[in-house]
C-alpha cells in the first residue's frame, strides 16, 4: 500500500471512529495518533495525514455544505458515515490541496478507492458521483470568474 493510500486510510479510520462516537470522547487527533501508532508502521511520512485530518477538521463545516450541495436528495446525516467521511477526504483534497501535489483526478480515485475498499456495494458509485458533481461545479466557478 502506499504512504499517501496509507495515509488516507489512517485518517478515514480516525474519522469514522470520531463520527462512530458521535463526536464523544476522544477527538480527532487524539483518534489519529492512536492509529498511527497501532496502524501506521511502514508510514515514512506523518506530516501528509497529520496535514489532511487538521485540514479536514479546520474546514468541517464547509466541507459538509459542499456534500450536501453534492448530494442534495441525501441529508448528511444519512449518509454511510464510511461514505460522508471518503467524501471529507476526497473534497478536502479536491479543492484545499495543492493541485500539482494532489491533482483534481488522484484526489477523486484515492476517494473512491477508499469508498472501495471500507464501503458498501453502492459506495464506490456514490462518492465517485458526489465528487464529479463538485468537481464539475468547482470548474464551472473557476470558468465563470475567468470570464468575467
């Protein structure tokens, strides 16, 4: 597996335990370094996941709006937590992260990966949709201001 799958993987696990929980007990951090530790051996680089779950964390709420603009026949809140929380991670990638680092396409194939591999049936199909739609409406903003 690779750092970077790995890395997504770790941060996936520490946010469905902390939304598991109801957002009770230990937080997000707290989770993630317990994970790293118990699950993370092999990862020559923690400053990428530590990065990735602080910036998820930081844009919680905007990162919640852009799912539900995504999906808007499906609350948040019934939404598969595996599925809402590949969707944090493949959104915060797609639109906070250094595109030449992280390009729009490796972030969407990293999400549904991870929807893959910890999802439901539908879950691949799911995350993949959410994230072209936010995909194509990030692109259509940026087309539009360009031709302003």
């Amino acid at each position: 597996m690779g750092s970077r799958h790995l890395s997504r993987s770790l941060v996936l696990q520490s946010l469905f335990e902390w939304d598991f929980n109801n957002y009770q007990g230990p937080s997000a951090q707290d989770i993630f370094k317990r994970n790293l530790e118990n699950l993370g051996q092999g990862l020559e680089d923690i400053e990428y996941p530590t990065k990735l779950l602080t910036g998820i964390l930081e844009h919680w709420e905007e990162l919640n709006k852009l799912i539900e603009s995504g999906a808007p026949e499906w609350p948040l809140e019934q939404i598969n937590i595996i599925d809402r929380n590949v969707l944090r991670i493949g959104i915060f990638e797609l639109i906070f992260e250094n595109k030449k680092e992280v390009p729009p396409k490796v972030a969407i194939n990293e999400a549904v990966e991870l929807a893959k591999n910890f999802g439901g049936d539908s879950s691949r199909r799911f995350v993949n949709g959410v994230l072209g739609t936010i995909y194509r409406q990030m692109e259509e903003t940026l087309s539009s201001k360009e031709n302003s």
